[in-house]
C-alpha cells in the first residue's frame, strides 16, 4: 500500500500507533485474532512517499526479524521508518497489552520507541485504548 503525505517521524509513528491499535482493537474481538495479535508492520517514507510492509510469520518475533532485516537490507533508500507490532509495557510494575512503534530516521544514531497501551476484550468489557502515547525508550537506528 502506498501513500503520499510527507510528515515528521514523530507524525509518522503516532500515525503508525492509531493503525496499530486500531488493529489489535478490532483482533481482539476474535478469539483467534486476538490470540496471534497483529501481523507487525512497517511504515517507510521515502521523498514524501509512505509504503506499508507486513511481515507474517509463526510469531511476532519472528515477523519482527523480518522487518528488522528488511529495513536493514534496503539501508539507505528511506527518509525515515516506524516498526510496529502488538506486545506489551511495564507501567507501574505491571505488565499491560500495548501497541508497540520503534521509529528512525535516516542518520539517526538511535531509534525511539513508544507505545499505546490497551485492554482486550474480555467477558465482561470490550476493548479498549488506555491512555495516550508512553514513551518506552531507546533502541538501535532501524536503518
């Protein structure tokens, strides 16, 4: 899928973020959808040009790797790069389900990475965005 809108990296990956949660809210609505969570994602701009990659393997670490080494593979024909994919946050000591963005733009010496946490539907509530965007840390350039 590709899109046109050139923005910030910080746009990029909040945009990123909404895809994302919009996805594991409407997942976790299915009992098996909501138990392989989302197929992570990466969002690339290039010259104002945004493409969507999906990267579906037995599991999320698995399709993670692929996306990490996707972007390394292609190093040096992006603007900047978002890596999303559904896991979890420690906040106050407990561990919650979350949308997960590790973002970069080219150059960078870091990534960031910030996530949107959620609860998944359960008996007795349905799903639901907790609160706004967390920053989570820091990682290694994507690219």
């Amino acid at each position: 899928m590709t899109m046109t809108a050139p923005v910030s990296v910080l746009e990029l990956s909040e945009f990123a973020l909404e895809q994302g949660l919009g996805e594991a809210l409407a997942a976790s609505g299915s009992a098996v959808a909501a138990k392989a969570g989302i197929a992570p994602f990466v969002i690339t701009e290039r010259a104002g040009e945004r493409t969507v990659h999906r990267f579906d393997s037995p599991t999320v670490g698995q399709s993670a790797s692929a996306a990490r080494y996707f972007l390394r593979a292609t190093a040096g024909g992006f603007d900047r790069a978002v890596l999303v994919w559904d896991g979890y946050v420690t906040v106050l000591g407990k561990r919650v389900d979350a949308v997960v963005a590790e973002y970069s733009e080219a150059g960078a010496d870091a990534s960031t990475v910030t996530a949107r946490r959620y609860r998944p539907k359960s008996l007795l509530r349905g799903a639901a965005a907790l609160g706004p965007t967390i920053q989570v840390g820091a990682g290694h350039p994507l690219f």
